[in-house]
C-alpha cells in the first residue's frame, strides 16, 4: 500500500494551536496538505484568547517547507464557523478535510456545575462542531469528496466522574456525527469519531478522583499516536464512514453502538405491562447475539 498522502488537499483543523490538534495539523501538512490552524488561543477553559497559539503553529510548519494560515475565529459560533472555512477557500480554493478538535473543560462534581459552564462546554463542542461543519460540508458536497473527522471522548460515552457538563457535550458530538455521516455518503463525504486518550493541557486538568482504578503500566500517552489515526481517517485510504475509534494507552480499537435481540411483543399480543416487563427483564438485558445497526431506521427494521 502506498504512503499516505494529502498532496493537492486542504484541511481544516480546530483547536490546532495546541495539544492534539497541533499535532493533526502538523502531520497533516508534513503529509502535503494545506492546512487552516484555528484556534482562539484561550486557556483551559477557553478564556483569554489571543493569536500567538495559531501563529506559532503555522511558523512550524512554513519553516518545515510546509503551507498553513492562521484562524482566530471561535467555532462557537456560526459566524465564527463560516468565517473558518472562508479562511480555506480565500487561502486555499477549497476543503476536502475538518478535524473539528477543539474544546474545552471544566470539571467539577455533578451539583456543583454551573449552567455557565454547561452551557459554555456545549457552545465549543458541539455547537462549535456544528457551525464549522456545516460550511464545510457544502463545500465537500459540491467537489463529490471529503474526510471529516468529529473529536469525542470516552468520557462522554462510557462516562467520567466530575464531567457531566462535558460529558453531556461529547455525546452529542456522537449524535451529530452519526447523521452527518448518513447524509455526507451518497456525496463521498466519509465521516468519523475518535474518543481520544493522551497528555495535553486537558488531560493534565483531571485531578487524582477522577482516575481511581486507571492501570498505572507503562503506555503511550503521545499526541501523535490519536494523530496517527486521525491522519489515516482524514485520508483517501480510509473508506470506512459513520465508525467510531477509541485510541488510549497505545490501543487502537473499534467501538460501537449495539442493540441486543431483546425481548418482542407482537402487535397482536396484548401491550406489555411493567410486571411483564419484570417478567422478562433478563432477556431484555442479555447482550447475546447482539446487533450493530447503520442508522435509526436499521435499528427498527431489526423488529420482526
Ligand atoms: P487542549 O486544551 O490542548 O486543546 C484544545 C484546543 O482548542 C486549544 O488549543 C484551545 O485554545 C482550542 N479552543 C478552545 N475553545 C475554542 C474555540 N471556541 N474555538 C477555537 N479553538 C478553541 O486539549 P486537547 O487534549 O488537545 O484536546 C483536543 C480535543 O480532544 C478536545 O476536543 C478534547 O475534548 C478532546 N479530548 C482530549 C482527550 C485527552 O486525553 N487529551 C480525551 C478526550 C477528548
């Protein structure tokens, strides 16, 4: 198989002035592409930007032979979002790949969360994912192609204590990638999830709770090793769409949403009661024989 290469395409990355996102874009360009490095240049919290973060980055990779340009638009917006992709087309003519990378955190027990924070979190992750995306597919789905890659996160699907709020953000990156997904297909816009797991300024936020029971073996904590699944899916090689992928500790991993064979009330058969519910609860529950199903209406058609 030939190397991967992103000679003659332009990719967007959010959030790129730090952390993973810095090096997606770098491996990106080192791979041939022309990329925006976005980001507000915040701290933690997404607060106090400036554009040093994006700047810096483009300096490495124009230093390495490489083209970027620099964005300093936040994705919270949906101007911010157009503004990103503008970026793309008046610098480079066109998008075939997204990395929507950027977040935020703010962690604290379950009660003690703000609507400020909650509403803040959902702002940069998911409506952030949103404003950008959608730009960006109109653009893919008039060139018949591109590769968009959506950042979640274990914590929002297995979940994580002390992260409700971001938690609750990262599901609906799920969401909204599963549809984008379904409709970017027929357009040859393959588009996928990774649940990341590796050192940044995020990871470093989390406190000594919220990792009771983590192995402590040795294992990969390097950005460039979520990089290198990210450059693959943002790749022509990938021709996989709607998948999800948990990089951490070195492993790469396939996850999935299933649905088990459950227990079936015949439409003849009278309405189930919660006794009856008790009744066969074991059957609803037992994953056995299990199915992955490719939309909603895969998950119905499922139902003899
Ligand atoms: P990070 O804080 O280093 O990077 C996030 C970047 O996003 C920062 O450079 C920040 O300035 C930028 N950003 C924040 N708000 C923005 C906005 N409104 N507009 C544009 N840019 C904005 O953290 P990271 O660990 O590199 O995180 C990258 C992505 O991976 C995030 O989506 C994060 O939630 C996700 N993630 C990381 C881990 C991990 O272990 N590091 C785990 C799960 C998910």
């Amino acid at each position: 198989m030939s190397e991967i290469s992103f000679a003659g395409r332009v990719a967007i990355v959010t959030g790129a002035g730090g952390g993973l996102g810095k090096a997606h874009a770098l491996e990106i360009a080192r791979r041939g592409a022309k990329v925006v490095i976005n980001d507000l240049g915040g701290d933690i919290s997404g607060a106090n930007g400036g554009t040093a973060m994006a700047d810096d980055v483009v300096a490495e990779i124009q230093a390495a032979g490489g083209d970027a340009v620099a964005n300093y638009d936040s994705v919270a917006t949906p101007e911010g979002g157009r503004g990103i992709v503008e970026t793309a087309l008046d610098a480079f003519g066109r998008v075939d790949i997204l990395v929507n990378n950027a977040g935020n955190i703010r962690n604290a027990p379950f009660t003690d969360l703000s609507p400020e924070s909650v509403e803040s979190l959902l702002a940069v992750h998911v409506k952030g994912a949103f404003h950008v995306t959608q730009p960006a597919f109109e653009v893919m789905r008039d060139n018949g192609y591109g590769r968009i890659v959506f950042t979640s996160s274990a914590a929002g699907l297995f979940g994580s204590i002390q992260q409700a709020n971001y938690a609750a953000a990262k599901g609906a990156v799920f969401g909204l990638a599963n549809v984008v997904a379904l409709e970017g297909k027929p357009h040859g816009i393959l588009v996928n999830t990774i649940l990341p797991a590796a050192n940044s300024r995020m990871q470093a936020d989390m406190n000594a709770e919220q990792f009771v029971g983590m192995p402590t073996t040795p294992a990969h904590g390097e950005p460039e090793m979520i990089t290198a699944m990210v450059a693959y899916l943002a790749s022509e090689q990938n021709t996989a769409t709607r998948e999800l992928y948990s990089i951490a500790r070195g492993r790469y991993a396939r996850v999935f949403m299933g649905v088990a064979p459950g227990w079936h009330v015949a439409h003849d058969e009278p309405v189930a009661t919660a006794d009856d519910v008790a009744a066969h609860i074991d059957r609803i529950r037992d994953l056995e024989g299990y199915a992955v199903p490719e939309s909603m209406v895969a998950e119905f058609a499922l139902v003899p």
